[in-house]
C-alpha cells in the first residue's frame, strides 16, 4: 500500500509505526492508495482523516493510524510518546473546568480551549483567542491572545500543543 502524508501529519504517521510513506502537501499530486491528512482536508484518493490539536486527539490519531499496520499500538505503547511533554501529559490526564470566558476565532483554538476548560463565549468575554493568521479580521481591541498556526510553528504535534498550551495557560 502506498501511503502518502501531509508535512502535519508526518510525526504522527512515523509515531504509529510507519515507514514507507511519501510527504506531499497537495497528497493528489502524488500516486497513492491512501492519505493521511488533517481532518479539514480533502483529497480524491482513500484517505484516513486525524485531529492533532489537544492531547487527546494527537493520542487517539496514532491509535487510528497503527490501526492499519501490522502492529497496532497498545495505550501504554501511545502513552510513551508524551512522556517528554509536561503539558501533553496533564491536558492528556485530566479534565479542567476553569471560569474565563474567553471568544475565540477558528475551529482549532475551540478544540483546544474547550480541552484546557475555558468557557466558550460570544459576549461578555475576558479574552479573544485568534490565530496569527486571521489577525486583520479581529474586530476587538482589548485582551487578546494570538496564537502561532500551522505554518509559522513546529510540526511535531506535541511540541505544537507544548507552545499553544503554556500561552493559554498565562491566563490563568
């Protein structure tokens, strides 16, 4: 089988064990039976779509993706993989309920927050959360929090929740 990756995805196809694969950004450009992208994206091909935002998604999409090797991982095998990771490791463990309310601008940042146990709000907010890249459509002016995206941060995924995380973090 032929598999080909996004750059996103890659850490997350190694950590689950594969080894044959191609990296391609745009994985219809290349000639694969299967594609292992962000789940936002859409290719024509067969394709296994994961979530890499929260601790707990990043755990259960190496699941997902040694689910079609020959040696699927245990949940201690996974678990390995944060112990590095301070923040991984505590947002992976347990549950937070927190009593900021915060408005945020993207998809990605409502996983994340809602993860870390902010409330999500469209009024009477402490803070906005955005990312970098939708900087010129915040309309507040106060209390705001940019977030690095996919493009102007690490690729490996952990290292990605380490960053995003200890900024969310600040606020408490």
């Amino acid at each position: 089988m032929k598999i080909v990756t996004t750059p996103m995805c890659e850490e997350i196809v190694k950590l689950a064990g594969i080894s044959d694969y191609s990296i391609n950004k745009n994985p219809d450009d290349e000639k694969g039976d299967l594609a292992i992208l962000l789940s936002e994206s859409n290719v024509k091909m067969d394709s296994l779509t994961i979530k890499i935002n929260t601790p707990s998604q990043v755990f259960e999409s190496i699941k997902k993706v040694s689910k079609i090797t020959k040696n699927e991982l245990s949940d201690e095998e996974v678990l390995v993989f944060f112990e590095d990771y301070r923040l991984c490791k505590k947002y992976l463990t347990s549950n937070f309920k927190r009593d900021i309310n915060v408005k945020v601008y993207s998809n990605f940042l409502k996983d994340i927050l809602l993860d870390m146990g902010f409330n999500i709000v469209f009024t009477d907010f402490k803070y906005v959360v955005y990312p970098d890249y939708l900087k010129d459509k915040v309309v507040e002016s106060e209390n705001l929090v940019e977030i690095q995206s996919h493009d102007n941060i690490s690729k490996n995924p952990f290292e990605k929740i380490e960053i995003r995380y200890s900024i969310l973090e600040n606020l408490i």
